[in-house]
C-alpha cells in the first residue's frame, strides 16, 4: 500500500502550473512551513481542512469512493496581486478538474472567498475537494 500526500499533491499542481506571465508566483508552502511567513510579501499556504470522507458503495459494500478536502489560503499585503494570484489558482485549478493527480479522479472548487481585508493585509481562501472513485477494499 502507498502512501498519498495530498497537500504535496496540489502544492505540486500550482508549483508546476503556475503561468509567471499572468501573475507574480508567491511563496508556496504546504504543511507548517509556512509558519516563519511574515506575509509582507505574497504566500500560498495548502493545507488540509478535514479528515477524509469516505463513501461506501457497490452491491454488498464492496467499494468505497474517498473525498479529501484542502484549501489553498492566500495572503499578503496588495489586494490587486492575491486577486491576481487567485484568478491565477482558480485557472489551474480549472485546468486540471479531472484527473490532478495519480491518486484522485475528480478535483472541485469553490471559486475563493474572501476572509479579511485592511491595509496591507488581504486574505482569500479556496477550498478544494479532491475526489477518488471506486476504491476497491
């Protein structure tokens, strides 16, 4: 049995996709590296929301589909860069709706959302949902 690390997965997915010509790339981190962050310069942050669902199906429960929730927070100090930044995730996000990865079918977004907005400080989230279908055990 292997191990998946979805955070990995989709910091991999915006590191490897991210198009300089439409928006600066930010700092991206995945986990707690991004705990030193003093967020005078622009950072992404993906992280885990809640515990994997797990959906069983098939005649005799025989399969189970898995449902992996993350976000990707965005923050810094100019409003016009984190609403580049996120047009910029919500693209690639986009691009990659099936099949983002090795591990998982199906990848849903919800758009972002603003969390918070002041003076050099600007804050939006998208939250991802990551879908496996029919695993079988």
């Amino acid at each position: 049995m292997t191990t998946t690390d979805e955070e990995l997965d989709l910091y991999t997915l915006l590191d490897d996709n991210w198009n300089t010509d439409n928006c600066t790339k930010p700092t991206l981190y995945y986990k707690d590296d991004v705990a030193s962050h003093d967020y005078r310069t622009m950072a992404i942050k993906v992280y885990q929301t809640s515990a994997p669902k797990q959906i069983i199906r098939g005649l005799g429960a025989t399969s189970k589909d898995v449902e992996y929730n993350l976000t990707i927070d965005i923050r810094g100090p100019s409003r016009d860069n984190i609403l580049k930044a996120r047009d910029e995730a919500v693209r690639i996000l986009d691009s990659k709706r099936t099949n983002p990865t090795s591990n998982y079918h199906i990848l849903d977004h919800d758009g972002g959302s603003k969390r918070s907005g002041y003076q050099s400080f600007y804050h939006y989230t998208i939250e991802v949902r990551l879908t496996k279908f029919r695993k079988s055990y």
